[in-house]
C-alpha cells in the first residue's frame, strides 16, 4: 500500500493495484458538521418529547429533587447513545458512511481496501473520546496533519481509513463492445438461490467492475475472480458448499449487472 499525492494505491496478492481518493481534514470536517448538526436535532427532538409526556402526561413536577434527578441521568443516557451509537449505526448500516458522509461523499474502508467490519466500526468509534480531546477533535486534528493518510487516532486503533466514495460506473456507459462482453457472462443459474444482491456494497462493485473490464489482460483471471468472490461470499456469511466458484467470472457478472438493474430501477 502507497500514498502519493493523496492516492491511496492498495496492492492486491494478485498484483492488481486499486486506488482511492484521500479524504482530507476539510470532507471530513464538513462531513463532522453535518452528522454533528443532526445529533443536535434528534437529541433536541427525543429529550422535548421526553419533556412535553412528563409536564403535560405524567404531571412530574422538575422542581423534585428527585425527578430532577432522573431527568439528568436519562439526559445523560441519550446523549452517550446518540454521541457514539450514531456513528457505529451508520457505519455498520451503510458500510462505512454516516448521513454526513454519505452527504459529502466519503466512505470509511479497511486500509487493504475491503469494507469496514462490525469490530471495525466500534473500535474507530469508541477511540473517538481520545480523537476529542481536549477539545473539538484537538488530538483528532493533530494526528490528521501528522498523518499522510489523514487518519485519526480511531482510524489508527481501527486499521481504518476515510476515502472520496467512488460509486460505480452505470452498465450504459461501457463501449458497446465492452458491454456486450459483460453481458455474455451473466447466468442467475450460477448465482446460489437467495443471493442477497442488494448486500452487495459498492466498493465490492467497484472491484468487480475493475476485474471485468481488465480480465483478458490478466494471466491469472480465474484465480483472482474465485480470491473476489470469496471475499464477498464470506463478508455475506453465504455457504461456501453452494457456490460453484469453477464458474466465479459469471457469478461476478450477475452480480454486476444485477445490482446496476435495481440501481437504476430505484432511481
């Protein structure tokens, strides 16, 4: 793995190298902002509904001690799930993005250029309360300069890494011939019954995409269409008895051109 000029170059084993645009401190920080700006409201919205039921339904009287009391500690409560929860909800439900994120266009990934884990997502998060000290993201921000990758100390913890999402190219932009080719490959008979693609995550297409269209220039094809597909069918936890990886090219190919359909389609 290389960084140069802020490009992320991830050498895969079977010397095919993928690249990805470093997301520098300002994404990130807009990205921060916006995801800041919408804990702030939802805390707001859930604590004054909390509020409204006790004075209007339950008739609590604050000036209690003892209901002054507990207002604080459910106060607290929400705040820690919400300051952390947020963060490790969305990253483990959109692979890596947040709303904010997904606002600016940044994705959190592993540095070897495989989508985040349930660990992963944690880790970079829980570390976040060093990453804020002592205050606004200091250290966060002091390690991001340090750093030529511009990771935060979470993202050291992690193994992680914030980079510019790359969404994948629609199946109508290929050269017709090179369509053509891709759609020669795809068989649903390939694929095992049930096949989640809309699990399928983007950075996962991006891969496929590469492999498709640079296969004949490859010497060692097979080998490295069965190592992609592996990778996909472990992360989905898909029995690996019912996936005849003798036929990983076509395999690959549905799920492509299966996933850009329904793309298109929810559009």
């Amino acid at each position: 793995m290389t960084n140069l000029n802020d490009i992320l170059k991830i050498d895969t084993p079977e010397n095919v190298t993928f690249d990805y645009d470093v997301a520098g401190i300002g994404s990130r920080f807009l990205a921060a902002l916006i995801d800041t700006v919408l804990i702030a409201v939802s805390q707001l919205l859930i604590i004054g509904t909390i509020i409204w039921i006790a004075l209007f339904v339950f008739k609590i009287e604050f000036s209690n001690t003892g209901a002054f009391s507990w207002g604080l500690a459910i106060f607290s409560i929400i705040s820690f799930l919400f300051l952390w929860g947020y963060y490790i909800f969305f990253e483990i439900l959109w692979n890596g993005q947040t709303p904010g994120k997904r606002w600016v266009g940044l994705r959190v990934i592993r540095v070897d250029g495989t989508p985040i884990t349930v660990s992963e997502a944690i880790i970079r998060n829980l570390v976040r309360v060093i990453d804020f000290m002592p205050v606004a993201y200091g250290v966060g921000v002091v390690t991001m300069f340090i750093n030529s990758n511009s990771r935060r100390v979470g993202d050291l913890a992690a193994g992680t890494i914030v980079v510019h999402d790359r969404q994948v190219k629609e199946l109508d932009y290929h050269p017709a011939a090179q369509l053509h080719m891709i759609d020669t490959l795809v068989s649903r008979n390939d694929v095992p019954e049930g096949f989640p693609f809309e699990r399928v995550t983007q950075n996962e297409l991006h891969l496929i995409e590469e492999f498709l269209t640079r296969r004949k220039d490859l010497s060692n094809r097979q080998p490295l269409a069965q190592h992609i597909l592996t990778s996909i069918v472990t992360r989905l936890e898909i029995p690996q008895e019912s996936v005849p990886y003798h036929r990983a090219e076509e395999i690959l190919a549905t799920i492509y051109k299966t996933r850009q359909v329904s793309t298109n389609e929810s559009i």
